[in-house]
C-alpha cells in the first residue's frame, strides 16, 4: 500500500509505518549523541508513552540510562489495508530498538483511565520488573470513563467567565483569522478536571504503591503547560488551565505520600510544541509557528526529545537537583519563556495576517513537525514506495 498522508483539520488519518520507525531513530540518535545520563532510572513506567513528551520520556529513560521501560498507551492498531495510529508504529520501532541494544520494552495497549489496564500493567511489573523507579504521566486526552462512576467525562479547550476572542490559523490552509470561544460551564470545567486534572495519577500512583510495585525512593512526574498572556484565556487560566492546577494539587499530594522513602513527586512544565494534542487547541498554533520562527533564529529551538533529553540530563539525574520554581515545578520552559523572546512574539503577534503568514512565521516548519508526527517527510524513507501498513507489537 502506498500511504500518504490525509490530513481532516487537526488530524491526519494516515500513518507512515517506516517514517514514524525514522523519527522514533531520530530521537534515539539524539539522546545517544548527548552521552549517558548518570544515576539515571533503571525501571520505568510511562503512562502515555507512544507519541510527544512521553514517548520522548521513555526513549530518554531508554537510550540515556540503559533503563527497562514499560510503556502504556491508546492507539488504534493496524489492520489488514488501514494503517494504525502513529503512537501504535512509534511503539514498535521504540520496542524494537530497545530490544535490539539489549534493554526490556514491554506495551500495554488499551485505556489507562480504567482499573482492567492498571491491573495489567502491574502485572506486568510484578512478573519482570518486580518494582519501577520512575513513573511519568503524560496522558492527553479528550475523554475519561471514570472508574468508579462510568460516567464519561469529556475535556474541552475554553475559557472561564467571558468569550475570548483571538488571532487563530488553520494551518492546513494557511487562513489566519479571529476565533471567538464562548466561556465554558460550570460543568464543562469540572469534566475537564475529571480528564486532564490529578485524580487518575493519584490513581496510578496509589494501584502501584498498594501492589508493592513502587521502588522506595521512586520519582513520579506530570507535565503541564503555562506560556504567555497571549494564551492565557484559552489556556492557563481557561478549562485544561484549571486541570493543570488540579494536577498541581495532586503532585503535592503524591509528594508528602513518596517523600517518607526518599521518593518526590513533581510537575515538569515544558515548551509548546506541535504534538496532537496542542494542534486542537485554538490560537495555539499561531503561537506556537510564531514561537519557533524566533526560537530557531535565536538558535534555542527544541523538540519533545530535546526538552526531555534536557529535563533528565540536567535536573533528574546526572548528579544534579532539580531546580523548583515557587510553585514547586520544574521549568524546561524557560528558554520559551525568556523576555527577549516573548518581547519578539508581542511584537509580531498582531502584524501576522493571511498574505505575511510564511514571512513573519515559520508555518512551514509548524507543517513539517505536524507532519512528522504521523511519519511523513522523514528524509530517507520513499513515499511512493509499497509499504505494508499491518504490523504487529513484537
Ligand atoms: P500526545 O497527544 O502526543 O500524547 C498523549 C499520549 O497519551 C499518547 O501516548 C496517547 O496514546 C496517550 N493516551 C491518551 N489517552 C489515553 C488513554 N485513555 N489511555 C492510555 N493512553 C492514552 O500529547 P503531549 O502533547 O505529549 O502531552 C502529554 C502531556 O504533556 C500532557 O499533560 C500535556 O498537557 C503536556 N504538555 C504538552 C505540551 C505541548 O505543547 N504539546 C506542552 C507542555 C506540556
């Protein structure tokens, strides 16, 4: 089958199996070319491990401490004639490649949320790794089954209190326009606390902890996002913003429960980067095209295997302390957030129209990451080759 890409607003429906193989390598490359991380983790849990920052977690883990890594995630396989979901090839190529240099990958596929997939997963530890050391949590998603309740909680993108009106693009057309969002309800809020907020890490951390499968002195991290005012309604003070307090909260929480042995609970505050989850929500792309134009000049870019390689080489580990803000989190952010750089994207925030898109932005390199993400445009790989879209989980 020859598979190109499709791509239906934020998404694309079709995955490249050989070129998400391609940038999972060239993640790996990266973390080989920064050298070992020292006093690194040995046994690692990554829940939302098959694309973005944890994928980029647990290739860190991997590839820069020789760690044994069990990944859990939701993706669509493959079947007959149908390519599967990016995350789906990613973690076969990351299993793979760990397996290849000598290191224990195992998969679980299915909802993290529910109690049947944490019960599987501690299975899993309890028969090959008998305890894990370090334990990320990097879910995003827009729905929750809440194991107790059934009910299903939907998260949505909104602001809180008044509509926010804004600068958007469509980056697949290139259209740059105002986008008005209309506040969320009250119950709306509180669904997408139930989603992206605290409680299901709790959850995990405590299924570990009760199953004996948590290491004394294990580190548990989430990740959460803040930026810049131009943001802020739709973001840090909107819905997902109010989830990420929630899930402030909850690391304050795990923290006094791990700090006994030894063990931390945290918060990583990363960058904004293309993945699919910021790709859905409105004005950030603008931001974030914007945002890597300057970065790039000012020779501070990164990507999630950047950032990660960055968080675990300079804070976690390698003999080094992590470096809390007041709130208590980490900040891999901080580059993103420099005053010479935020100054840089004030000032072209409100030149940017339809017609000076490519020159004030770097949309083409939004739309290249974009794309990479599902396996496309990876130098290498011939995509009017014949390729076999169904493949298994070694
Ligand atoms: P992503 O969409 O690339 O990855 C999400 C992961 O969660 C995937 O592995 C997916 O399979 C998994 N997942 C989703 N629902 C699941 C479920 N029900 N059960 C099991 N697995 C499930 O997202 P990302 O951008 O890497 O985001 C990860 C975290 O990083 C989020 O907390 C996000 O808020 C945070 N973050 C993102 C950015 C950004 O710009 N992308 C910036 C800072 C922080």
């Amino acid at each position: 089958m020859i598979i190109k890409p499709k791509v239906r607003g934020f998404v694309c429906v079709t995955a490249h199996p050989a070129g998400c193989a391609a940038h999972v390598q060239a993640w790996i490359a990266h973390v080989q070319s920064q050298g070992p991380i020292r006093q690194g983790p040995k046994k690692v849990l990554v829940i939302g491990s098959s694309t973005g920052y944890g994928l980029a977690s647990r290739i860190t883990s991997a590839f820069g401490s020789g760690a044994a890594t069990l990944g859990v995630f939701f993706e669509r396989p493959s079947e007959d004639g149908r390519p599967a979901t990016p995350g789906w090839y990613n973690s076969i190529a990351f299993t793979q490649a760990a397996r290849a240099a000598g290191l224990y990958a195992e998969n679980v596929n299915g909802d993290a949320f529910s109690d049947a997939i944490k019960a599987q997963t501690i299975e899993f530890i309890k028969r090959d790794l008998g305890q894990v050391d370090l334990v990320i949590y990097s879910l995003a998603s827009p729905k929750r089954v809440h194991p107790r309740t059934g009910i299903a909680h939907r998260s949505v993108l909104k602001p809180i209190g008044t509509p926010y009106t804004n600068k958007t693009v469509d980056a697949d057309t290139g259209v740059v326009s105002d986008v008005t969002i209309e506040p969320a309800s009250a119950e709306e809020i509180a669904d997408t606390v139930a989603v992206m907020g605290g409680e299901d890490w709790e959850m995990w951390v405590e299924a570990l902890a009760q199953a004996g499968t948590l290491a004394p002195g294990a580190t548990t991290v989430a990740y959460s996002y803040i930026g810049p005012a131009h943001t802020w309604p739709v973001y840090k003070n909107g819905t997902i913003g109010r989830a990420k307090i929630d899930l402030e909260r909850a690391a304050r929480t795990l923290h006094t429960r791990l700090a006994p042995t030894g063990g931390r609970a945290f918060i990583a505050v990363n960058k904004a980067l293309v993945t699919q989850a910021s790709s859905a929500i409105p004005v950030v792309p603008l931001y974030i095209a914007i945002l890597y134009r300057i970065m790039k000049a000012k020779g501070l870019h990164e990507g999630c295997i950047e950032q990660m390689q960055r968080l675990f080489a300079t804070q976690l580990y390698n003999g080094n302390q992590l470096q809390l803000d007041r709130e208590g989190r980490a900040r891999v952010d901080d580059w993103e957030m420099r005053p010479d750089v935020q100054a840089e994207i004030a000032r072209l925030w409100p030149l940017v129209t339809t017609e000076n898109l490519a020159d004030l932005t770097d949309i083409a390199g939004y739309r290249k990451e974009f794309l990479k993400l599902f396996g496309f445009g990876l130098s290498g790989i011939d995509y009017d080759a014949d390729v076999e879209p169904h493949v298994l989980m070694p």
